[in-house]
C-alpha cells in the first residue's frame, strides 16, 4: 500500500528514535515519571521494541502476562521486518497532524489510538499466522483497555492516526489505506450480518471525522474528508468532502 516516502517523512524517520530517546533522558529526572521511560524507552534500542515493552506493560492480564506479550510483539517483528518503519511511520503522522503533541514523548507514551493501533497490528500478524483465537483474545483486551475494537482481519496501511480513539470499530473486512486519519466514534461497519465482504474501504490520506459512521463495501476516496457527525452510506469521490446524515458532497 506505500507509496515511496516524502522528504520529511524520511527525515522524521531518521530522526524520530535518538529525539524521543534524548527527551526521555531529560525527563528522567523527575523520579516519578524515571520507571516509566526507564524501563519502556532508555532500555530499548530501538523504537519497535520500545513499543513492544509500553503495549505489553499496558495490555497484561491474568491469562495474558507480560512475558508472553514481549514474546508476541518480538515474533511479529520478526515476521514483519519492517513494522519498525511502520510504528515510525504512524508516530510521525501523529506528531505531524496533531498540534496536542509538541514533542516525541507524550505521543508516545500517552496518546492511546497510537497504542490501539501498534496492539492491533500484532493481533493482525496473529490472524495471518492462523492464530485466529489468540488473535480475538488479544482484539478483546485491546478494546477493555483502549476503548477501540479493531477486527484483526481488517487491514490497515501506515502512517495511519487514530486520534483520541475512543468507540472506533474498525470491521473484519474494511481496508484502510496509508495516512488516513480517523478521529473518535468512527465506525467502519457492515450495513447487515451478511459473510461478505461488507465493510468500508478508506483509501489513501482520507480523513473521518468524529463520530462518524461508514456503512457497507463503499469507497472513501483518495485524499476525501468526511465531517464528524455523517452517516456515510454511498462512495465517497476522491478529494471531495462529504456531510451529513446521510452524507453529500459540501463544499
Ligand atoms: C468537514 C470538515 C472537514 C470541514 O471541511 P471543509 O472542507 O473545511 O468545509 P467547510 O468548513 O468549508 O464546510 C463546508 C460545508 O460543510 C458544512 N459542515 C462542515 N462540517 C460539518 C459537519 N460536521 N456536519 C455537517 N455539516 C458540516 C459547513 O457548514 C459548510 O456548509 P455550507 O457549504 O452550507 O456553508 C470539518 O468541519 C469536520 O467535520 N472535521 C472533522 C474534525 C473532527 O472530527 N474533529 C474532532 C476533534 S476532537
């Protein structure tokens, strides 16, 4: 799904890890914050396993410890060589469309549809290794913790943004292409209980506002926006805006 990357996407590739790694050491020094970025940042070498360590410490359970979520994270890295340029690639979109984050740091660590997203997407490796019930366990946890219910069959390009993120309900065949970004309360649903495939398609740099609800094997096109607050039933064109319930081009 990725095309080659911009200039500043690469440069914010390039320079993403050794920031977030020097801010991390400036902040240490508050001791309340210190085991936190110690033990998720400055012991990692590098910004996928950093991730694994924060999605493990927050989605542990009883029947799902941290140990076997390391493990997990550290199986789909391996599987998926560059999920690293895959996290970077999503915490640079944050960084570049969010004016909230004004440095590495928060985004990282505190910014929960960043989280939602890196957990799915190790629960999407497990679907595709026919692991399908680990899978749904890990679909589940995710949604208690995180408040987003990912289907971990859906698949989801890069550089993609979940902000705020809580109540998004991403279905089991949508497609999400790279750099969309879907704000809270988005639904990417089947319009019926048909085994089909049945739910929305977002293409590239396309945007969903809050709230909004995508109904059925539609397209939202290239580059198009849909205002919060649509119920969005029919394909959106590419670059256009759309609003309302039902949703019609604006603008
Ligand atoms: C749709 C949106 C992207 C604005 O797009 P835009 O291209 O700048 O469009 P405009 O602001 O010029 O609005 C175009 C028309 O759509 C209408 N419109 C904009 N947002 C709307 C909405 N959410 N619901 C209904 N109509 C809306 C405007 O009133 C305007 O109508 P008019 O042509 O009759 O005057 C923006 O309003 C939006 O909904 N963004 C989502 C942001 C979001 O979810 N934020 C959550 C932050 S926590």
């Amino acid at each position: 799904m990725k095309n080659d990357p911009a200039p500043q996407e690469i440069a914010c590739a390039e320079t993403l890890w050794p920031a977030l790694r020097a801010e991390a050491e400036k902040l240490v020094r508050d001791e309340a914050l210190a085991p936190l970025l110690q033990s998720v940042i400055l012991q990692s070498d590098r910004l996928a396993a950093a991730t694994g360590r924060l999605l493990a410490g927050k989605l542990a359970a009883p029947h799902l410890p941290e140990g076997l979520l390391l493990e997990l994270y550290a199986e789909t890295e391996s599987a998926l060589p560059e999920l690293g340029d895959i996290v970077t690639a999503d915490l640079c979109t944050v960084t570049k469309n969010d004016p909230a984050a004004k440095d590495w740091v928060a985004p990282f660590l505190f910014f929960k549809g960043f989280h939602a997203l890196q957990a799915a997407r190790v629960a999407h490796y497990l679907w595709s290794a026919d692991r399908r019930h680990l899978a749904l366990y890990l679909q589940n946890r995710i949604s208690d913790v995180f408040a987003v219910d990912i289907h971990p069959a859906a698949r989801i390009g890069r550089g993609v943004m979940l902000d705020h993120a809580t109540g998004i309900v991403i279905g089991e065949t949508a497609v999400v292409e790279d750099d969309v970004l879907l704000w809270h309360g988005v639904t990417l649903g089947g319009r019926n209980f048909t085994d089909t495939d049945r739910h929305p398609k977002v293409r590239k740099g396309a945007s969903i506002g809050a709230s909004a609800t995508v109904l059925g094997n539609i397209e939202v096109g290239a580059g198009s926006k849909v205002a919060a607050g649509s119920m969005v039933l029919e394909n959106v064109p590419p670059g256009k805006t759309v609003a309302g319930v039902p949703a019609r081009v604006v603008g």
